[in-house]
C-alpha cells in the first residue's frame, strides 16, 4: 500500500496520459490545520495540479480602492474576488503588497513579513485568503529575493560596517582608484538607473544594484541569506498561501568574480554575470525543498532565459520550478526591451509560442501569459485598438489553448489599453523616467515620447476600469495615478452587458479548456507557421483535434485548411464574432475552434 508520502509528484508533468485516466491528484489543502499535520507526517505534501488551472494577476495599487482613499487594497479585492472566481480562474498572484518605499512599485521590499499599510493589514490578508480559499481559488505571493528596498533593516545595518551580522548579506566591492579618481568595481549598467553600482558613504563601498538604486541586491552566496528566504516562504506558507511567483529569480547568483561586462552595450552588459549564474539550481533546489514540504507551487520569472536552459529548471525529478515566465513572448513587437520597438512582427510571436511548445512538450509545463505589470497592454502592441473586440479576443484564443496553465492580468480580460500622456512628467515608471532622461535626447520631444507611449509599464499600472461613471468605478476619490480615458468605453459593467464582450469571450474560453481534456493536455502542433496573418496550432488528444486559428489581419481572408482537416467534418465550438461564420474563412482578427472527432 502507498503511503501518502510516497504519492506525492506520482502524477508528474506530462505523464498523464489515456492509460493514466484521470490521473490527477488534487490536494484539497485550504484547511492549514490539517496542512501542518500532514506536514508532520511526511517531508512533502501532494501538490495541486496546476497543469489544469489558470490565474489572475493583481496588481494591487490599481485593481480596486475599498476605503476611498484612493488607492487598491485588499479591501477592495475582498469584495471582488467573486468577480475573480466568476471570470473562471482557479487562482491569484498578487504582485507584492508587502511594506515598501515604492520605488518600484512594490518589488523593493521593506519588511518581508508585513502587509503595506496602504494595503491593509496581516489581519485583512488572512480574511482575503480565507475567502478566497472558500471560493476555490488559490493565492500565490510574490517572493522578490534576488533585492530588497534600501530600507529594509538588513540594507540599514550592512552599510554601517564590515563587522556586523548583517555585513555580508549584500554585494559590497572597494572602490577602483584610477587618474580620475575613485571608480565602481565593474563597468555593469543596471537595468533602472545607470551604473549598477552606488557608492556608500557610510560603508565606503560601492553595493551592486541590478535594478534601481533603491534596490540593492541580496548576497545570495551568504547562506544565512538563503536561511532568511526559506524563513520568508515558511511564514506564508504557514498562514495558508499555496505557493510563489519569484521574482527575477534566475538573477540570484552572481559570477564570483563579477567581470567586466559585454563593452558598448547599454543597460544589459553585465547579464552574462548575473543571468542563470553559476550556483542557481544550488540555490533554487535549497528553496524547493522547503516548497515540497508543503505542496507549494513555484512559477519563476526568468527574463532572457533561453528554452533550452529553461528546460534544465523545468523538467525530470529535480525540476526546481513548475512554471517559468519567459520573455520570448514579450518581444515580438521590438529588440530585447518595449524601448527599442518595431512593427509588431506575428512570425516573431508564432516562433517564440511554438519554440517553448515543443521544448517542453511530454516534459514540462508553460507559464502562458500576454500581460503583466511590466508590460504595456497587449491589445496595443499586438492587436488592434481600431479592431479592439475582434483583436482583444482574438489574442485571448491564440493564447489560452495552448498547452500551458495561462496568467492574465487584471484588465486584459476586458480590453484594457495603453495610455498616451502627452509629458513624461505624468509618468511614475522609475524605467520609463531613466530611459527619457538617459537615451535618444537627440531626438525631437515627439518621438521620444512615442517610444514611452510603446513601452511604458506605466500603461499596465492605471486603475481598472469597472464601471462607466465616476474614477471608473476604482475609488470614491482621485486615484493615486490617472485612469485611462477611454473608460466610458471600456470597463466591466459595459463588458458585462454584452454577451459577445472580450470579458464573455475570456470567460468561454477559459471554460471550454477545463473541460476539455484535448485543451488541458492534448500535443500541440503549429501549421502554416509561414503565415504574417494568421495562427494555426491544433491540439490533438485521444480521438480529439482541436484547430486554433486566429487572424491578425485587418482584412479578411481565404485559405486553406492543412492537410488532413476535412472541411465538411468540422465543428465549429467557439469563435469571437457572434454569426457567420464560414470554414476556410477568417474575418478581421477572427478567431475559431474547430473539433474533429475520430468517427
Ligand atoms: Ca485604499
């Protein structure tokens, strides 16, 4: 007989098959009682299968203000989360709502084990994860280790000297003395504010920043740094959160040596040395286990990760995460950063969804996502804001069913889109202000300010857009950041009433893959990959091929289905115009299912 410590990963990633039947072990877990006894009973806990959920992302200062002051808080998502649930997801990752300076937004951390009082309180979290628990939702933390805030107390007593407990927990370098003078360790940019490294008085050193300056990074070679961040996954866990989505996570260890970077390339040149660095399965396997101990999920974001490292975190019995979010899908529309833009390229985007596809296909599981708080808003970059319903759907197919556990971010499920302020004193977005003030100044004031209009993470951060009337619904008073003007138009209450709205659309499609075996677990296959107008994958399970086609055209147009789809045996089970649909046939940014069955 087994034991409940030896069921534990049975059903791991891609083994479910037809032989297997269901096969999914899902560990009903809200109860955090019976989650430590069970931990005292084995050293792991089943894990849920995320393979058959999806999630949503809040970004909590935007999503929605429940005590008028102008600000999102867990307030305001306690009375939304049925809105959540009946979107038809299985869980939330809220981005930080820990204590904060804000220097960006959240992810420079001050206190790891606290609530940010604009937020609310531990109290107020708890009754959020208790109702979300009762709905059937998961909740996901932010786990941000690779920096903290300078503020944080471990920052505040490193700088006072070499000889404290708290020395070594950041990267502390001498200065290099040179003719002019005294100069940083290395010649690294960070990816915010300038160099990568500041000089502190106090300590007279430089500190490695990656980020901002505000945002000093963690020592991860010091173990008892890595003793605090399982001490920091332990709290949450034990008041009840199922599992992370950890921040830059492939950034934590660092090249020994700290080499000089890449020479004449901006922003990026000492990523060779910090990306995917030499101790980080080390690391990230001390932090699974303790995630194991408690059945806790762990979704890595991994910018600049290639497919085949990825594969390394993601697949065999000593994976150290689930999921990874990727970049390569964020980049179809410019070179390596939203900065640097281009025409939105759909043969860019096809490679990089297939590329990860197949890579991980019987082996692994994908993140799949179109949006974040660190990305301008889809619709504008990939579709179309002229074919907003029609593109807005379109890329919610082109997505969804694809073999993956999907994220969407608050606003993308009812069309939400770029903001275009006229001043860059409007924005807030610490990188937006570095690249305005750093790059391009010869250029005139237009376009310097359409590359911030493109690629400003600022347009994912504006209120949600909830009702028509006043503040869009977000609050009772000014929001802390404007709202996109385009509410009257766009926002939950108008997405309600229509039954074809981006919001129905998301709500369909994210019901029709959990009760779809084929779209849950089926092989996918990409046709037509020559194609710059549409998308064409199928997923194919047991006696069942779905095919996905999705137009990114603003006309309509005629083709062939790939051989072997039988036009005549076709069933159409969802598309994104109301009527008239016709096979071989794609109307602006149309989107179909077609279902054949093995007779
Ligand atoms: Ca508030």
């Amino acid at each position: 007989m087994e034991t409940e410590c030896e069921t534990v990963w049975k059903n791991s990633v891609g083994r479910r098959d037809s032989s297997e039947g269901s096969g999914a072990i899902i560990c009903e877990k809200s109860d955090a009682g019976r989650r430590t006894a069970n931990r005292r009973k084995c050293a792991a806990v089943e894990q849920f299968d995320y393979r058959e959920m999806s999630f949503y992302q809040i970004w909590i200062r935007s999503f929605q203000d429940g005590n008028g002051d102008g600000i999102g808080d867990l307030y305001g998502v306690y009375d939304r989360l049925e809105y959540i649930r009946d979107l038809g997801v299985d869980g939330i990752w809220f981005s930080p709502i820990y204590p904060s300076p804000n220097a960006d937004y959240g992810y420079d951390i001050s206190d790891y084990r606290n609530i940010h009082p604009d937020y609310g309180t531990l109290e107020q979290f708890q009754r959020v994860l208790h109702r979300a628990h009762e709905l059937g939702l998961k909740v996901i933390m932010d786990l941000v280790i690779n920096h903290t805030s300078d503020e944080h107390p471990w920052f505040q007593e490193s700088r006072k000297g070499k000889d404290n407990p708290y020395s070594d927990y950041y990267i502390w370098r001498d200065p290099k003395w040179g003719r002019k003078g005294r100069r940083p360790p290395n010649n690294w940019f960070s990816q915010f504010e300038g160099l990568a490294w500041k000089y502190d008085d106090q300590r007279q050193q430089y500190y490695l920043h990656v980020f901002a300056q505000k945002q000093p990074d963690l020592n991860m070679d010091n173990p008892r740094v890595r003793e605090e961040v399982k001490k920091i996954m332990r709290f949450w866990l034990d008041l009840g959160v199922d599992g992370f989505r950890e921040d830059v996570i492939t950034f934590i260890s660092k090249h020994e040596q700290l080499p000089d970077g890449i020479p004449f390339v901006p922003v990026i040149n000492g990523m060779p040395f910090y990306k995917d660095g030499p101790n980080l399965v080390p690391y990230l396997t001390e932090f699974r286990a303790v995630a194991k101990e408690y059945g806790a999920l762990q979704v890595g974001e991994a910018p600049m990760t290639p497919v085949r490292t990825a594969v390394r975190y993601l697949t065999g019995e000593n994976r150290v995460l689930d999921l990874m979010i990727q970049f390569d899908t964020m980049v179809a529309d410019c070179f390596m950063t939203e900065y640097l833009h281009h025409r939105f390229n759909l043969r860019k985007l096809k490679r990089a969804f297939s590329r990860w596809q197949y890579a991980l296909a019987g082996k692994g599981w994908n993140a799949l996502y179109l949006e974040n708080h660190d990305h301008p808003r889809v619709i504008s970059r990939y579709g179309s804001e002229e074919f907003w319903r029609e593109s807005g759907t379109s890329l919610a197919a082109a997505y969804l069913f694809q073999q993956g556990t999907p994220f969407i971010y608050q606003g993308q499920e009812i069309g939400m889109t770029n903001i275009r302020f006229p001043s860059i004193d409007q924005y807030l977005d610490v990188a937006s202000i570095n690249v305005y003030r750093t790059f391009f100044k010869h250029q005139p004031e237009e376009k310097r300010m359409r590359r911030i209009h493109n690629a400003s993470r600022d347009s994912a951060r504006t209120p949600m857009q909830w009702t028509g009337g006043e503040h869009a619904g977000f609050s009772a008073s000014e929001p802390w950041f404007p709202v996109n003007p385009n509410y009257p138009g766009i926002n939950v209450e108008a997405e309600e009433r229509d039954p074809d709205s981006i919001l129905n659309f998301y709500r369909k499609c994210l019901k029709l893959r959990k009760e779809n075996e084929t779209l849950l677990f089926g092989n996918y296959r990409e046709y037509q990959a020559w194609s710059g107008k549409r998308f064409l994958y199928e997923r194919r399970f047991k006696g069942e091929t779905i095919l996905v086609l999705c137009s990114f055209s603003r006309e309509p147009q005629t083709f062939r289905l790939p051989r072997g789809f039988a036009p005549g045996q076709a069933e159409l089970i969802l598309c994104n115009y109301p009527e008239g649909s016709k096979i071989g046939m794609l109307r602006p940014y149309e989107a179909q299912l077609l279902r054949w069955k093995r007779p």
